[in-house]
C-alpha cells in the first residue's frame, strides 16, 4: 500500500511541475514590466526555491526537496548549483543514470561552471566512462589551475583510460608545483613499468629510495631489475637491504637466495636458506633451495634430508624428487635415483633439466641406454644446444659405441661451454675409443688445468 501511495504522490508532483512549464511558457510578460525585470523575478523565485528545497533535505524530506530543486529549475535552467543539487537526490534514491543525464545538459547549457564539470566527473567514474571523466577535468584545467588534489585526480583517471603519457605530463607537472612526492614517484614508475620502460622506471625507482630509504619494497623492485639484466651483485645488494627493512616477507629471502645460487655463492646460500627456514618453516620451496645448496658440497644426508621435509609439507612438487634423484645417483644408489626420477616424470614428464638428469644417470650406470637416448633427444628439442644436454647424448652415444656421432656431439657442447673440465674428460674417452692416443691425452691434460685438484683428472694424465 505504502508503494502505491508514494507512486500516486509523484505522479501527482509530476503533473504540477508539467503545469508550471507550460504556464511558464505561455506567461506573458506583465504590461509595462521589462525583460530585465523579468529575469530577476525569475531568479528570486528561483532562489526561494532552492533555499525550500535546502530545508526540506536537511529534514530528510526528500520527495519534497526533490519537488522545490526541480521548481527552481524551471525559474533557471541554467543553475549548476540547482542541477547539481537534484543529481544529488536523483541518485540518493538510486537514478544516477538519470543524475548523470541531467549534468551532461547542464554542462552543454554552461560548459564553465567548475563545481559542475567535477561532479559531472565522479559520476562519469562511476559508470567507468574514464575517458570522459578525464575530459571533464581537462575542460576544468583549461579554465583554472587545477589544485594538487585535482591535478593528482586527472592524472590517475588518465592513467585508468590508459592515457597514460597524458598522466605522466600530469604528475611531471604535480612535481614540479608542489614538489616532491613518494606517491606520485610510485604511480609514474609503475606507468613506465606499464610502458615497458625498465630504464625510466629504475631511474624512478632510484629516486624513490633517495627521497625515503626506508622503502623496503622499492628496493625489492630494483634487485627485480638487476634481475632482468644478470646484474646478480646488484640484485643482492637490493635485496638484502629490503630484508634489513622487513624480514617477514618470505620474496624478499628467495630473491635473495636465487641471486646468491646465481653468483654460486654456495656458503652464503646455505647460511641465509638456514635463517630463512628458521623463520618460514612451512615453506617447502625453502628446503628445495637449502637441498640443492646441499647437494653442491656434497653433504647428501642432509640434503636428502630437506628433500624429506620439503615432501612433507608439499608431495606434488618436482624439485624435492630431483635433489632426491641427483644424490642417489652421486651415491652410487641407481635404483632409489631411479625411483626418484620416475617420481617427478609423473609431476612434469616435460621438464629438460629432470629428463637430461635422468638420461645421464642411466648412461653412468650403462642401463637403458636407449631409453636415456630418447629421454635426452626430448629434453634438447625444449632447449636446443644446451651443453650440458649435448654432453649427455655424447656419453650416452659413446656407451652405445657409436663413437664418431660421440665426437661430433661433445665438440658441440665445447663450443658453447669451453671450460668445462668433465666435458674435456669426455672427450678425452671419445677420442681414446677411436684409436686417437694423442688426442686423448690432450684433452684429459686440458680437464686438470680446468680442475687442478680433482684427482680423476691427474691419474687420467699419469
């Protein structure tokens, strides 16, 4: 019932503001009345309006502040207070659509008037029209300076059309007024990121932490860069001054750990991945990190260890089955690295380093010689001309006695890794096996220059 009152009731309000426009617009002047006095009877009943329209909102009486806001109207038309002041309750009572309509008249009546081209704008936003939002406040700049709140609010609409070289002449232009902002630095660097422009961002990125160096995040962003671009030291540095500022953020331990493992700073890797893990001790990813670590210096057990933990917390994941794998196999234990192995090919039959690792046990172990064959002929069609690939399917092709497919092989693999002291003992058995004595010593002699102290190479020259 209530509903059906209300609708009665603006239906009726309806009618009457129908009936002032027509009496509105056949009215004819009074005799002897000019038209300037005309104009401002109807701005005072204008005003009367308005200001009963104020009072009935103060009181929540919207319906009837509604019906005073739209007379007014009649009286000026031009008004954006008064249309500014019906958007308002337009959309009060859920008509913004309607609200918006209204202001887009009002701003075609009277293109100058700020206060209505910034209300304009919010409702623009609000129906993600941004691109006219922007323009509201590009109209607002040509008539005036915009303040820094307004210059900041063009800016990031201009940045949500993607206009954003348009938003970065903005905030370049918020600096130089208002002088320097961490806020607007981080939304300018995150544009030239947008724009895929590394160099600008680091250089905004280095400003950044000039400003404010207790930026922990920033610095996280700039070992990213360094990242990018191999520069491993840089990176530490970055990181690690992010992990001064804040240690509870685990990013901030495996970036650092990924530019240590990348430097082969193996010592350092196990003391951080420890420090790490004292922390975060549900992360499995960590324990793959401080395993592989492990495994370089040959502490097996405890890498094995890791491995153990890792798959505790996470049975799904490939890296913990392929520590698992590589020490077996240095173990001497080929049927538990098998096992491994065949664990993690259930998890990514794809992945190029597990499929080379387990060809390469099998032709160590001079099993299944074919199948390692296959294995490793997949791994190089994922990553053509990988050495350490192309030294595999050599040994694997030697063990198959196919000898001078063997040679040409490994001399691939030299060209791309020409320091490698096992791919010189390699050779060293490739040659041998094809009668070249001479050859073969040479290459051997070459491992134990590589690797002076590895005791394999100085009995292979003796």
């Amino acid at each position: 019932m209530k509903n059906k009152i209300r609708a009665s009731c603006i239906f009726t309000l309806g009618l009457l503001l129908v009936c002032f426009a027509v009496l509105r617009s056949e009215a004819q002047p009074l005799q002897g009345s000019s038209e300037a006095d005309q104009d401002s009877l109807a701005q005072t009943e204008a005003l009367n309006h308005y200001l009963n329209g104020t009072v009935h909102e103060e009181a929540d009486e919207v319906h009837q502040a509604l019906v005073e806001y739209q007379l007014a109207l009649l009286f000026d038309e031009e008004s954006a207070t008064i249309r500014i002041a019906i958007a308002r309750l337009y959309s009060n009572l859920g008509h913004r659509r309607a609200a918006m309509l209204l202001l887009e008249k009002g701003r075609r009546l009277n293109p100058h008037d700020e206060e209505l081209l910034k209300t304009l704008a919010d409702y623009y936003i609000r129906f993600n029209r941004q691109d006219d939002a922007a323009d509201c406040y590009k109209d607002l700049a040509a008539l005036r300076e915009l303040d820094r709140h307004e210059l900041l609010k063009m800016a990031a609409i201009l940045t949500a059309c993607g206009r954003t070289d348009e938003a970065l002449a903005a905030y370049a232009e918020a600096l130089d007024r208002f002088g320097p902002d961490i806020d607007v630095y981080h939304k300018i660097g995150l544009i030239h990121l947008l724009h895929r422009d590394v160099e600008a961002a680091e250089t905004t990125y280095h400003r950044l932490v000039e400003l404010d160096p207790s930026q922990d995040r920033v610095y996280f962003v700039l070992g990213g860069f360094a990242i990018s671009r191999q520069d491993w030291a840089s990176a530490e540095v970055n990181f690690r001054k992010a992990l001064e500022l804040d240690s509870s953020d685990v990013k901030y331990w495996m970036n650092l750990l990924l530019t240590l493992n990348a430097q082969h700073k193996t010592s350092e890797e196990l003391a951080v991945s420890g420090a790490a893990l004292a922390r975060f001790r549900d992360m499995p990813q960590l324990y793959d990190i401080r395993g592989r670590a492990l495994q370089q210096v040959n502490r097996f057990d405890e890498a094995l260890a890791c491995a153990d933990s890792s798959l505790a917390l996470d049975s799904a994941r490939l890296s913990p089955y392929m520590i698992k794998g590589y020490v077996y196999h240095e173990q001497g234990e080929f049927f538990k690295a098998a096992a491994a192995y065949e664990q993690a090919l259930k998890i990514d039959s794809e992945n190029a380093t597990l499929l080379n690792n387990y060809a390469y046990m099998l032709s160590e172990q001079n099993y299944r010689l074919e199948d390692g064959l296959s294995m490793v002929d997949k791994a190089l069609k994922i990553r053509p001309g990988e050495s350490s690939f192309l030294d595999t399917r050599a040994w694997l092709l030697y063990r198959l006695g196919r000898f001078k497919p063997a040679l040409d092989e490994i001399k691939d693999a030299l060209k791309n890794d020409g320091d490698n002291a096992e791919l010189y003992e390699h050779l060293g058995y490739i040659y041998m096996a094809l009668g070249k004595t001479a050859k073969s010593k040479k290459a051997w002699k070459r491992a134990n220059e590589l690797e002076p102290d590895n005791e394999k190479y100085q009995r292979l020259v003796h």
